[in-house]
C-alpha cells in the first residue's frame, strides 16, 4: 500500500465511516492526498475532540478496545501509577533479586583492540583520532541472554536513563517470546543486573523510558489485541521493574521505533497485519490518539532538536520530517539503502545533523535543519564495511550510536566499526568531516544487532545472544 495522509478537509468524511469501513473501502485511500514529493507542508491526520472515540476503536481493534478508550477521559498525571490488572499474571515475571541475576553477568575486565585492517597485525591497542587523542575500549562484563522455554533470546534495542540501561530482547523465529534487563550503570568499571522481567507471547524490538515508565514497541502473539503491533508501557520505581503495566494495540504487525518528546510518544509501526503501519502519535500523560499516518515499511523515528521529527521507512529507503508541533509532514526524501524487506534502522541526532543505520547503505548523514529551516538532505556516508568470505548481505548496519564525537556502528557479522566526526554542535554549514577509527576486537564470528551509547558507556547487542558492556576512554595528551 502506498503512503497516504488524509488532508484537513478531507478527515470529517473519512471519520464518518465506521471504523470497518474506514479500513476496508477501497475507496478511502484515493480521496487522501497521494502526490508525489509532498511540494508544500500539509497537514497531517490531527484529530479532533469528537474524533478521538472513534479513532480509539480504529486503533485498539478486538477485544482490549476498552483499555483505550478508557483513558480517553482521563487527565491523570504522567507519573500515575497503571492498572495492575490489565496484566495477566502468567505473562510478566519480574525479578528485582540482584543475587539471583548476578549469575547472567559475566566479569570481563579486558581491553578491546581496534583492527585497521583484516589481518591480526593490524589490532592496536588504541586509536589515533585526531592530534594527541588516543581512543581504548575495555570490556568490563559480558550480559548472558536471558532463556525462555530453554530457547536463548537476542538484545534487540537499549537506552540510557537516570543512570540505569534498559535493554530489550526478543526470540528470533516465527514464535514470541521478550525480556528487559536493567543495569545500573552509574559506575561504568563495575556494571550491575538489577533488574528483569520475562514476556511470554511477546517479543520485544525498541523501548523509550520517560517520566518514571518504561514504553516497550512489541510484536504479540496475543490474539485479544487484536493486531500484533502493541504499546506497552510498565511503570518504573526507583528505576526498576514493576508488574503495573498497561497495553495500547496499534496497527501492523510490531512497533519499530518510540520517540518521547514534548509531552507526546511518536512510534512507528512496520507493514503486516491486519493494516499497514506508519506513525501513530500518541498524548505521554493519557495515552490519547493523537495522529496516525499510514504508509509502508516505518523502521526508526528519532527528534531533531525540538523543531524536526525524522521517521525512516524502508524498501526503498526515505526520511520523512514532521513538525513535531503540529504533527505536520514537511517532506519526505530518499536515502541510499534500507531495500532489505524486515531490515532494521535507527537514527541518532547530533546538532542539525542525523545519522541513519541505513543496513545495505551502511551509515546516511543528514543535515536536517540549517539556521531554522527544515533542509533535508543527505550529505555523505560511511560504507558498510566489506570482509573478505563474509557476504555482503551479512554485514549491514543495523544501527548507528554517536559518543561525543565518535559514531559507533552496529554491522552485523561485520562487527562493531568506529568513525570520527569533526565536532558539529555549532556548526551549520559545514558537513562533518568522517575518519575511519577501525573495528572493534570482538571475538570471531561476533555479529553486532544494536549499539547504545552513554558516554563512557557502549553497550553492544550480540546477534546469538547477550550483551557487551564496554566503557570507552579517550585520553588527550599535551602537544609535545
């Protein structure tokens, strides 16, 4: 199916429908605005008050719809503890014992080499990234992966917040099965597991933690929700796990990416199910259906500042720009890569600047916005690298992660690569300049799934299973 996004005009019409009509009529899609290369800003599908039940059925199709709809009336503060019985009892477990989970965290205390080329003499202790700075990375723990129905799961996303780490993992095949792990990072040499909870019939692809809840984009086998895509959010205490816990179907088959800026969640949705994905913009403090835009094949979406909110899509490859406001789309622009069907995308913003985890098109570096006005256009890249007797199709960058003025590359069986940039805070003009740093010295066969960085701290998402906790140093030396 095609993008399409419903004009202002155009929304009493489309709402007027019954919610099964709205999705079946072959007709609908053709009164929305489909032009090609979006000249103008128009506005996106915003709703209003005597919309809001109807699209809160349109989006919580089956049996769940109620839980939408019912925090539709509610003003309750963000911070407002969730319904513990929206959760069945044999489908979260959470462990908050850090004795009983010190046995996941495997102690390392070793320093990583980084290659500058294939062959073993060219690994080097550290790096020369610029004049007298030298870059080391040493593995403090390696994080054993959680099992679930004795079958390993695979890190999938992490982030940073308030100190603590949370990562997702899910169950590689055509079954369902996730897990969070929090660790608490606030001393980077000494990493703990303080944290997890077990989800049976769900995987677990990205999550988002803010004021005090922790959102998890999942992919469920539940058939209540009735479609696969579900928001679920978990309240937090101290940081850690708890069973109240809240769950928001969404169209499509699996969330793909969370973004919580002003107030609002932005999450992307991918194509399949019973509708085709795109953006859904939600109200942080109720939940509310706030906009939905429908297109194919959304995999990322991240903020640009607090002008600009960029959304990657796939197959092939585009970035779409909103008014993060308004919810209005401004552009929509083509980027090298993503033409894998069901790969993986991320986006990081430094400054005006975006880097896009571009699988077959390695990194794309964006200038998004130049001296306040939205741009949109792609400026350089990093390749995928190549590996003598890897398939090219092994080694994609699944994701990229910027550390001060590093960025930290995820590709695959490829391994984890390291760039330099030139520092961008200020600048506007000027595009980032991008030097090899080298590979990271991994063991062999390592293939890299996620990256997520919190200066000094790299987190690396094994593609069989587990996690790298790595500290990054950057030493500056005088001048001689």
């Amino acid at each position: 199916m095609s993008a399409h996004l419903c004009r202002a005009d155009e929304q009493n019409q489309a709402h007027d429908l019954p919610s099964n009509e709205t999705s079946a009529n072959p007709n609908h899609e053709e009164r929305c605005d489909q032009r090609a290369g979006h000249p103008r800003p128009r506005p996106a599908f915003v709703l209003h008050d005597r919309h809001l039940m109807h699209i809160a059925r349109l989006l919580a199709l089956g049996g769940t719809s109620a839980l939408l709809v019912a925090t539709l009336g509610c003003a309750s503060d963000v911070s407002a503890p969730l319904n513990r019985g929206q959760i069945e009892q044999d489908r979260l477990i959470v462990i908050n014992d850090v004795q009983a989970l010190a046995a996941r965290l495997l102690e390392r205390r070793r320093d990583l080499p980084l290659h500058t080329g294939e062959s073993a003499s060219s690994a080097r202790a550290s790096a020369s990234v610029a004049p007298n700075v030298q870059m080391s990375f040493r593995e403090h723990a390696e994080a054993l992966p959680p099992v679930v129905d004795r079958r390993s799961l695979q890190a999938t996303h992490a982030v940073f917040a308030d100190g603590m780490a949370y990562v997702a993992y899910a169950l590689a095949g055509d079954d369902a099965a996730g897990a969070v792990d929090v660790f608490d990072v606030r001393n980077a040499a000494s990493p703990r597991l303080v944290s997890h909870g077990t989800f049976l019939r769900t995987d677990i692809h990205t999550l988002a933690v803010s004021n005090g809840r922790l959102y998890l984009g999942t992919g469920s086998q539940d058939q209540e929700q009735g479609e696969n895509a579900v928001l679920e959010v978990i309240t937090l205490k101290a940081g850690l796990l708890t069973s109240e816990s809240l769950r928001v179907p969404l169209p499509s088959q699996v969330v793909t990416g969370i973004a919580v800026t002003s107030g609002r969640l932005w999450l992307t949705t991918g194509t399949g199910g019973k509708r085709e994905g795109g953006v859904t913009v939600l109200d942080e403090a109720t939940l509310r259906p706030l906009m939905f835009d429908e297109f194919s094949d959304a995999r990322a979406v991240a903020p640009n500042g607090n002008t600009v909110m960029a959304v990657v899509r796939g197959t092939p490859g585009r970035v779409r720009l909103y008014d993060p406001s308004s919810m209005t789309l401004l552009r929509e622009f083509e980027v090298d890569g993503l033409s894998m069907a069901g790969g993986k995308a991320s986006i990081a913003s430094r400054a005006t600047w975006s880097f896009v985890g571009a699988a077959d098109g390695g990194v794309q570096v964006l200038q998004l916005r130049q001296n306040g006005r939205v741009t949109g256009t792609v400026v350089g890249s990093v390749a995928r690298p190549a590996q003598s007797g890897l398939p090219s199709e092994y080694a994609v960058t699944n994701a990229v992660a910027h550390a001060g003025d590093f960025l930290i590359a995820a590709n695959g069986g490829a391994g984890v690569w390291v760039t330099h940039t030139t520092d961008q805070t200020t600048a506007q003009t000027n595009r980032p300049q991008l030097t090899p740093v080298g590979r990271l010295g991994l063991p062999d066969g390592f293939s890299a799934n996620f990256v997520a960085t919190n200066y000094p701290m790299l987190f690396v998402a094994a593609g069989n299973g587990g996690l790298r906790l790595i500290e990054m140093r950057t030493v500056t030396s005088s001048a001689p």
